[in-house]
C-alpha cells in the first residue's frame, strides 16, 4: 500500500508541475520538477516511514534487511540516493530517449540497498524505474514503453535481492569472525592463566623438594656419616683391619652428601629468595666453578635488581639452564653470565666458549631450549640462542621491567 501511495504522489507532483499533456518542456523545467522532489518534505517523509517500517516488520521475521545507521547517518543516504536518482534522471533526459541510463541508476539502488536494507532499495529502484519513464515522456518519447520499465524494475529488484543477500552473508561472516577472535582471545588468556597457574605450582614443588632434600636428607646423611667416622675412629684406636672399609664408607656418604645439595641447589636457591637474582647467579657461578673445574664468571652491576619474584626466579632457571647445557653439552671452559639494565629492559646474557650450536637447530628442539623458552614466554620476555660468530653459543634473554606504582 505504501508503494502505491509513493507511485501516486510522483504522478500528482508531476501534474502539478509540468502536466500531463504537455509535449515540450525544457530542461529548467525538469530541473525544477526534481529538485521539487527533494525538497519535498512529504515525499522525503514517505520515504523514510517506507524504509522504516520495512525495518521494523523485518526484524522480527527476518535477518535479510539490514540494521539501520543512526538516524541523521540514515537520512544522509536516503538523501544522496534520491539526489543521485535526480542527477542521472536529469542526464537521461538530456541524453533523449534513443538513449538508455538503465545502468546508472544502480548506483542509488546499491547505495541504498547496502545501508537502508532490502525494502530501502525496492524503493529507490521502483523511483528510479518512474524517473526514466518520466525523463523519456519529457524528451518526447512517442511510445511509453511500460515493458522496458517493468523489466527494468524486475532486473532492479533481483539486483537489490542479491546485493541485500550478499551484505547479509558479509555480516554474518564478520559476526562469525568476531566471535572466533574472542573465543580465541579468551582461549590464550586462559591459556596464559594456565600456564602461570602451572609455573607457580612448580615453582612451590621445587622449593618444596628442595627444602626436603636439603633439610632432610642432607641432615640425614651427615649425621650418618658422623656415626660412620666415629666408628672409624673405633676402629683405628684398635687397629683393626675394616679401617680402610671404614674409611671408604666414610667417603662414599661425604659424596652422596655433596650431590644432594648439588639436587638441592638445582630444585631451590636459597640466595634468589633471600638476597635476589644477582646475588644467585653468583652462587651458581661459584657451584659450577667448584664442582665442574671450569672458569665461571658473572659480570654485571650489583645495583642491578629484580623485585618481581616471578621474574627472578625464571630468569635464574634460564641461566642454569643454560650454564648446565654448556657444561654437559658443549664441553665449554669457560662461562660468562651477563645481567644489565638499560632503562626499563633487564637483559641476560649467558655466552660459553663450547662447541657451538649448529646453524640450524634440530627439530624438535632439545628439552632444556624448550623449558628456556617456556620460562622466557611466561615472563614476556624475548628468548634468542644462536651460534657464537667465532665458538661457543651466546643465549640471551630480554624482558622489559613493568614500572612500579
């Protein structure tokens, strides 16, 4: 019904301005006609209640007409399509009727159909159809052809289906991207969360295993090896001959309690938790230096420090990690451990003089890279090992230091 009443609002405007039985009229003359069209504030009204309730009545049925702009957004296209309908009726009257502008009126119908939704686009197409019957009967047109203005009007309406359907499908497929991205986001931040969650709860496992092996263990052993020395001691003052047995044992326990600190040290530093990461990396050159024979040294600043806990403790795992690799690995002689700051980055250095890495690592990588580079990732940190430009291996670790509030 609506559609009638636009059809009969064009007819009665064109009366009221040309007439109906004139034959020759210039183009002033239809330059005033459309720019009474646009001027028109009931037929600029129609319009928009047409698109309007086309949108209400849709969005309960249906998802094939699009969401509407914001008002004023909306009502700059409605303008712009019946200005471009104008336009290319003006031009298609100046062109005479030998001339076809079928095609041009496209442009509005997409505009239209693409921001106001199908019926938005029905209906500039059904202006447009009217427009160029008009434009013609104005050039003087003999014949009116109402056959090529009803297939035009078909070929407009299955163009505006088309296009209202392929917007739809765009929105639905943008729609279906945004929830993949979310859910993936929310996937990595659980991921994350997980990952923190599982360093932590191995971090309290080592520390646990660690106070265990040193406070339990270790006791142990040593109070067994006083017995064993006492019993040696026995043993001499009689000068039996199980001494050198005695004294084996003895010796056997000393060791025994020499590698369970050693598992100890390796599970807990005692230095990281009480006096900081630098202070660690000192103990862990030392530890290497005394029990592997080898040159071991860090190099830094003692101002350097590292309040967040978390860090620290990956960052020392990185380089004993990297200190044990060398060692066992690439049978380096000499380790340097490097801690620098430079503004709000904190970069670790670990550089041995080793056989090397190969150019390209082997895949899948090794445990131990795989662990640095986990460490590294949950700290945020950027993770590099790569091939020393004359021997050795240099694996460096870089993390910015969030700034404290």
């Amino acid at each position: 019904m609506q559609l009638s009443y636009l059809l009969r609002y064009i007819v009665d405007s064109l009366e009221r301005e040309i007439g109906v039985h004139e034959s020759l009229i210039d183009a002033r003359t239809l330059h005033k006609v459309f720019c009474s069209f646009s001027r028109s504030d009931g037929f600029y009204g129609m319009m928009w209640r047409l698109i309007g309730t086309s949108r209400t009545s849709e969005n309960g049925s249906s998802a094939r007409v699009l969401a509407l702009p914001r008002p004023r957004l909306s009502r700059l296209i409605l303008g712009a399509c019946l200005l471009l309908v104008g336009c290319v009726g003006y031009i298609d009257y100046l062109t005479g009727y030998e001339r076809t502008m079928l095609l041009f009126y496209l442009l509005p119908i997409s505009l239209a159909t693409w921001f106001l939704g199908l019926i938005g686009g029905l209906a500039i197409a059904v202006l447009s159809v009217v427009t160029t019957m008009v434009s013609d009967v104005v050039a003087g047109i003999p014949v009116m052809g109402f056959w090529n203005g009803g297939m035009g009007l078909a070929l407009y309406a299955v163009f505006a289906s088309v296009l209202s359907n392929l917007r739809t499908l765009l929105r639905e497929l943008d729609q279906r991207v945004r929830e993949r991205t979310a859910a993936l986001q929310h996937e990595v931040a659980e991921r994350e969360r997980l990952d923190k969650e599982i360093a932590e709860v191995a971090r309290r496992e080592r520390l646990r295993l660690g106070q265990d092996l040193h406070d339990s263990l270790c006791q142990h052993l040593t109070g067994t090896a006083l017995t064993a020395q006492a019993l040696r001691e026995k043993l001499a003052r009689r000068s039996a001959p199980e001494v050198v047995e005695a004294e084996k044992v003895v010796r056997y326990i000393e060791q025994g309690i020499d590698l369970t600190r050693n598992l100890a040290r390796g599970f807990f530093s005692p230095e990281l938790e009480a006096e900081g990461l630098m202070v660690a990396l000192h103990g862990l050159a030392e530890h290497t230096a005394e029990r592997f024979q080898i040159a071991c040294v860090v190099e830094g600043a003692d101002g350097v420090s590292v309040r967040d806990s978390a860090m620290a403790t990956q960052l020392y795992r990185i380089a004993q990690e990297a200190v044990t690799n060398a060692v066992r690995h690439a049978a380096a002689q000499r380790i340097d451990i490097r801690l620098s700051r430079d503004d709000r980055e904190l970069t670790l250095t670990i550089v041995d003089d080793g056989i090397g890495f190969p150019h390209q690592l082997p895949q899948p990588e090794g445990l131990g890279l795989r662990l640095m580079s986990h460490g590294a990732a949950l700290i945020g940190a950027n993770f590099d090992v790569r091939r020393n430009a004359r021997i050795g291996t240099i694996v460096t670790c870089k993390v910015s230091i969030p700034e404290r509030r």
